[in-house]
C-alpha cells in the first residue's frame, strides 16, 4: 500500500506502543517458506545484504538494502531468497495500546518505504541490536528512544527522497508537455502516465512549477503560436490545429486573453 508520510509520522507522535525485541537472521540462498504467518507483533524489517522477496497477504515486496517494511501482526507471509548471495536483515517488533481515534492503523498494515542508505539508522539498529544481544534486557524508555531516533531518520529520509522523485516526476511531464503540445494532452491522462490522480497530479506540478498543469501548457502554446504567427504563412485556424485546438474560436480566445491581441491583430502588428 502507498503510505502518506505526514500520517504515518502523525500517527506514530500520537500512539502508544513498546518495543518487544530486535532481531537479525540470515537465510541461504534458495530458501523458501510458504504458509507461514508474521509474528503476533507489528514489525519493521531492515534488509542489510541480499534480495528476498516476501508476501504480506499475499501482496508482494523486493526487499533489499535502502528500503525498509512494515509487516502487521499475524498475516499470512510467504518469502523466497532471491539470487545467488545470503539473505541478512534484521526485524524490530513492536507492540501499540488502546485505539487511535480516526487514524488509519498503520501498526497492523503492510508497507513500504524507501529512505535509501543512511548511515544513522544502521549505527542505530545495530547499537539496539547488540546491547539486545549482551544482554537480554533493555529498559522501555531506551529502547523507544533509540526506536524514535531510527523511526523518525526512515521518515525523514523517505519524505526527502519522495520530494526529489515528485521533482523529476514534474520536470518529465513538463518535457512530454513541450514535446506534445499539439495532441489533445489532458491532466487525467498525463497522471495516468505516472500512476497518479489527477489531483495528486496537480498538486505536485503547482508545487514544483508554480503554475497548474493546464496553465502551463497554455503559456507553452501560446508561446508558440506567436512564433508561427510571426514566421508561418499559415492560416489561424492552421496554427489553431498545429498547437492543439481543433476549434479556431477557443484557441483565438485563449490567444487574446494571454496576449491582449487578437491572432490576427497580433500579426498584423508584427509585420
């Protein structure tokens, strides 16, 4: 499932949990177990080396290093080592209490985020891992401080790199916008191409360009309308059909309002 980073960190400001153990295993290459089912407890598994991949109700994950996931408590798991080197990773478990009024469950969901390679959260879990290790026991309020400092790393890591994929994302439909400004472009169509709504679309374009998605394409053809006024022997309703308007009406009163003139009184006045 997509996670929204604001409500998840929102979330984990407003439960109340433990933490149960820390964990770390490594599996041979080939290794295959189906049928199983996840602990009794909500758990974050931090890959460190190798590929697996793994079911959570039946919803596949890749898991490798610089991703981190979230099992729920007591789901059906399937998981397969793939290729040809060991699977190493390690597993924290949590517990929450009560109930979150209004707040989606993430505890007992399954998720994915990417927060890539950061030597912090790895420094972290392996500080909470070995003093698990050596002995056995870690005092509560500890050990939510060194969940916290890894939890909000993953968060803010993932919120960073989800704002410079949502950059690129904006400046590659741009591009596609300039290169096929004289199709019928609509903004359902363009989300499509990268797996959004058109509001989640549009939200980001504003954010990114400072101007809506339809805007810029406006400008952008208009932009190049009067070029061909100005160097094209072509009629209005030619260069209407050649930047994207199969009415010559619509397009002469986009014109106007983006220029003041008229398609033909711009002309004019440029010769």
């Amino acid at each position: 499932m997509k996670v929204d980073i604001n409500d998840l960190s929102g979330y984990f400001a407003k439960i109340h949990f433990d933490v149960i153990d820390i964990r770390r295993a490594v599996i041979e290459p080939g290794t295959k177990h189906f049928g199983t089912v996840t602990s009794p407890f909500s758990g974050i598994i931090f890959p460190l080396r190798g590929q697996s991949r793994m079911f959570f109700d039946g919803v596949p994950y890749d898991m490798e290093p610089g991703k981190v996931f979230h099992g729920g408590p007591n789901m059906s798991l399937d998981k397969e080592v793939l290729g040809q080197s060991k699977w190493d990773f390690m597993v924290l478990h949590y517990q929450v209490y009560g109930n979150t009024q209004g707040a989606f469950p993430y505890a007992l969901s399954h998720y994915e985020l990417s927060p890539g390679y950061n030597s912090r959260i790895n420094d972290t879990l392996y500080r909470m891992y070995h003093i698990y290790a050596t002995t056995g026991n870690l005092s509560g309020l500890r050990a939510k401080s060194l969940f916290l400092i890894i939890l909000d790393e993953i968060l803010t890591c993932a919120s960073c790199r989800l704002h410079d994929d949502s950059r690129e994302l904006t400046e590659k439909a741009a591009e596609y916008m300039e290169n096929h400004y004289m199709e019928p472009l609509t903004v359902p169509e363009l989300a499509r191409q990268h797996g959004l709504s058109s509001r989640q679309f549009a939200y980001l374009f504003q954010k990114h360009k400072k101007m809506s998605p339809n805007k810029f394409l406006i400008e952008y053809r208009m932009r190049r309308a009067r070029e061909l006024l100005c160097t094209a022997a072509c009629s209005v309703a030619d260069i209407s059909a050649r930047v994207g308007y199969s009415d010559p009406y619509y397009f002469s009163k986009l014109f106007k309002r983006q220029t003041g003139l008229s398609p033909r009184l711009f002309r004019k006045n440029k010769n």
